[in-house]
C-alpha cells in the first residue's frame, strides 16, 4: 500500500507544484512599469511667419515641467536659436529674413533623465525684408552686368552697391542721378560671369533692401547672333539650313521669329534669348508649322532657352511633330513659355530613341489633346522625362506614352486644369506590355489643382496608370479640396481643405502666387516662383 500511495504521490506532485505556480501567477498583482520618459510634442497649429519671427504651438504633454523648443537653418547641424517655455506656445524673434528654418520641440521633466526626445513641427520660411527693391529676374542679369530696379517709395534712394556674395567685397559702388530715380531702375556693369552678388540699395545711409543674384555664364562656341536683323519674320527659319551643328543661334528680345512651313531639324543647335537688359520680353517663335527631325538623323542635343514657343491654333499645332526614325541625345526646354498647340512635342511615326525629353522653369498654357509629351507610337521611345520647377495648366494631356521607358521624373510643379477632366491621368502609359518604367516614376513636391473640365463639366482625373511592376515614388504632394480623384492617386497624397481660388491669387489668368498662408506646403510645394 505504502509503495503505490508514494507511485501516486510521484506523479501527482510535479501537476499540483505547476498547478500552484499558476494560482500564485493569477492572483499576483501586475504592475506597470513607469514610462520611461515624456511622449514627444505633436503639433497644435501651423508654423506661423510674416515678419523676420516664427510662431509655433503644441499640444500640452502630460507631466511635463517646461519645453525646450529650437530653430535651426540647417536640419539642427546646428542651432540658430532656442527658448525654455513653461506655455505650448513660442514667439522666435530677430531671426534671419527670407530664411527657410526648421522648428522642434521637447518636453522636459523634473527628472531630465525622462525628457522627450525632440519632435520636428516642420519648416517655414521668414518673410523677405520689406523693401522697395525687386529681385532681378532672369532676363536683368548677364554675364557682366545687371539691372537694379525698385518702386518708389519712402525716402528717395541715392545709391547702390554691389557686393561678393562670397566675402563681401564691394564690387560696384553707383551714385543715383536724378534720371536714375525718375525711371525706378540703373544698370550696374562691370561684374564677373558666373559670380554670386548681393545688391544693397541705399537712401543716404538707410538700407532699403537686399537681393541675391547670380551673373550668367558667357556664350561660347559657335554663336549665330540674329539681334541685327529685325523686321524679318522668316530670317530664323532661313538660317537654320546653313548653320553648322552645335551653333547657339542669339535671338532678339521682343522679336517674332515664324516657322511657317514644316522645318527639320540634322543637327545639335540651341536656341536662346539674347540679353537685353532693357528689354525683357522673350522672343517668340511663332509656329502656324512645326518643327520636325530629317529621317536617319544622329543628334546630340537640341535645346531652347527663355524663348516663347506659340502655335497658331489648336488644330494639329505642334512644336515638334516627328514621323522620322532618328536618334536624339536630349531635348530640353529652359525657362520657356509654350502656348496654343494641339501638343506641345509628339512622337507620332518612326522608330526612334530620345534619350532625354525635359523642361525646366518653363509654364505650359492652353494645349489640347496630345499634351507636353506624347510618345504616341510603339516604335519609338523616350529613356528619361523630366518637368521640374514648372507650372502646367489649361491643358487637356499630360505625359502620355506608348513604349517603355527608364525613368520620369515631376518635381516641383504647379498643375491647374490638368489633364480632361474625363478620367484622363497625369501620367498615362497606355499600351499593354510596353508600359513600364523601370527605374520608376517619382513625383515630388507638386501641387495638382482641378481637373481640365469637359464640355459637360466634369473634371474628375486619374493621377497615374502604367504597369503594375512600375514603381511609384511620391513625397509631399497636394491636392485642392475642388479636385475630384478618379483613382490611381500618387502615394501620400495630401488633399487640402483650400480650392484652387482659395489657394492660388488668380489660377484663370495663369497667377498660382500662393495667398492661403496656413497651406504647410507653401513654401516647399510647387513651382518655387509663385511660393512666398
């Protein structure tokens, strides 16, 4: 009996020993460990500047003794300034005019070994110092010389220096005359190419203000300068024939160059702007016909620089309307305006490679059905496309293609009734096996308005649609509470409770200055020239 009460025992022990341990677990008193430090700060309002000051605001962190918040010009490298609060709110003054900072915050404990780590509440830029000075723009700078202009007001100016950006050497030191004054502008010569200046304009010893500028690299190579010949529609469409490849040919500001019977092109030629500085209107080339490229053509690079580029209607008005095979290095468009095409440069016969189709700083206006770039044949194909720094609008396509290419890039654009508000996408690679990307799409830092309304009113379009092994990259994006998604939408991206009139001062006229000072994009998002 006693062997088989201890064989019991032997096995009935080891379930009451687990047995106890799970009772004394239940009826043990969990506890939770204290946080080890403060929940970071999460932002209550927008940054707010419209002086050289940044006001910021967060939400009060339980716990927390005071806040340690901090602005920096350079992602907090290192530190321009920072304030100890006991409020959720602070006031940065005497910061730096015209400057883009960065703000964060941490809360603090009484035992500091618990501080938050910091928390990033974004970027902003400080206003531009007020000022009667303008900012020259691209067509008052050349390579040795710029045009200083301001508007009138306070005090009369007297005077104007120039100084290197680099170590502030005065370069130019002008006494205003009379006449200077009277016509708001003066001509500062005598500077170098390719240099960065700062202008400073004076009354007697008052600065009115400041401005960043950079003088233009100098035209080398073979320039074909027709500045000389005025009154003569026809003289670019005539020299083209004789001019050697790789020749610059100068055109005159204001001048109207026509290209009115179909023209091809055999050669690497770049067309520009000549500089006059007190002329700043952009010649325009006037285009009743296109410009095509001659059939077996190998070509470098073909490239127009500040110029205007206008067809005459809608109807089967192009830039570039190509039916020849060819090999193309580049075409690029730099600081252009083009208007009233039925496309702006259509691929549409051929078997040929481009190796870069791009435009920067240029503004797109008014284009019907075969958009700013069209690849519209399966024999022919666009490696790399690039629009970036741009504003696209009142146009009815986009980027369009029917081959593969490696790589598209959109990057700070401004887009207003853009593509037909018929489901039409952005970017639109429109034939079944032949629609892929291989290093990707990447839109970056756009702002997409409305869609282009049809004659029945709809303005609902599609962001992108290409093969599903595209990769899709897409940081901060937004969209206007007026513009109607019809799917295939960019990732991330950011609809904002603003329409297009509440967020752009007059988008109808081609003015997208941004006017909603609480947008969070306004002073990364867009084409950089309408930002504040």
């Amino acid at each position: 009996m006693m062997n088989t009460n201890n064989s019991v025992m032997k096995k009935i022990f080891p379930v009451i020993l687990i047995m106890s341990v799970i009772i004394a677990a239940c009826t043990k008193e969990d506890k939770l460990e204290e946080a080890s430090r403060l929940f970071r700060p999460v932002m209550k309002d927008e940054l707010e500047s419209n002086g050289n000051w940044i006001k910021a605001s967060w939400q009060t962190v339980k716990g927390a003794d005071s806040y340690t918040a901090e602005v920096s010009l350079d992602t907090f490298r290192t530190i321009a300034a920072t304030m100890i609060a006991d409020t959720n709110t602070v006031v940065f003054e005497d910061l730096g005019w015209d400057k883009l900072y960065q703000v964060q915050v941490r809360a603090n404990a009484a035992d500091t070994s618990k501080n938050s780590k910091a928390s990033s509440l974004g970027a902003i830029k400080t206003a531009r110092f007020p000022t009667i000075l303008n900012v020259p723009d691209i067509s008052e700078v050349n390579d040795n010389s710029v045009k200083v202009t301001w508007k009138t007001g306070g005090a009369a100016v007297t005077s104007i220096k120039v100084l290197l950006a680099s170590d502030s050497f005065i370069a130019a030191d002008v006494t205003l005359n009379p006449v200077d004054i009277s016509n708001e502008y003066k001509i500062v010569s005598g500077l170098n190419a390719s240099t960065n200046y700062i202008i400073f304009l004076y009354s007697d010893a008052t600065v009115r203000g400041w401005a960043d500028f950079t003088t233009k690299a100098p035209l080398v190579g073979s320039l074909i300068d027709l500045r000389g010949i005025t009154g003569n529609a026809n003289i670019l469409r005539d020299t083209i024939p004789d001019v050697a490849s790789g020749s610059i040919i100068i055109l005159k500001r204001g001048e109207q160059y026509n290209i009115n019977s179909t023209t091809n092109l055999d050669k690497t030629l770049t067309f520009v702007a000549g500089d006059d500085l007190l002329n700043p209107d952009k010649p325009v080339i006037y285009m009743p016909a296109n410009f095509n490229i001659t059939s077996g053509s190998v070509i470098d690079s073909i490239v127009f620089n500040d110029v205007i580029l206008r067809g005459s209607d809608y109807n089967g008005k192009y830039a570039f309307n190509i039916d020849q095979s060819c090999n193309v290095g580049k075409i690029h468009f730099e600081g252009c305006l083009m208007e009233i095409f039925r496309g702006v440069l259509r691929i549409k016969a051929g078997t040929s490679t481009y190796g870069t189709i791009s435009m920067n700083n240029c503004v797109v206006d008014s284009v019907k059905d075969y958009g700013i770039i069209n690849i519209d044949v399966a024999t022919s194909h666009a490696d790399v496309i690039k629009i970036t720094n741009s504003t696209i609008y009142n146009i009815q396509r986009f980027i369009v293609s029917r081959n593969n290419s490696v790589s598209v890039l959109v990057d700070n654009c401004t887009i207003n009734e853009a593509p037909l508000g018929d489901n039409s996408s952005y970017i639109w690679y429109r034939t079944s096996g032949s629609d892929n990307v291989t290093n990707g799409i990447t839109i970056n830092n756009c702002i997409f308005g409305i869609g282009d309304p049809t004659s029945a009113g709809e303005i609902s379009v599609r962001d992108v649609l290409a093969n599903a092994s595209t990769t899709i990259n897409a940081s901060n994006n937004y969209r206007t509470s007026d513009h109607v998604s019809g799917g295939n939408d960019f990732p991330g991206i950011i609809a904002i409770s603003k329409t297009t009139t509440e967020l752009w001062r007059n988008p109808s006229v081609g003015d997208f200055k941004i006017i909603d000072n609480t947008f969070s994009g306004r002073n990364t998002s867009g084409d950089p020239r309408w930002r504040p």
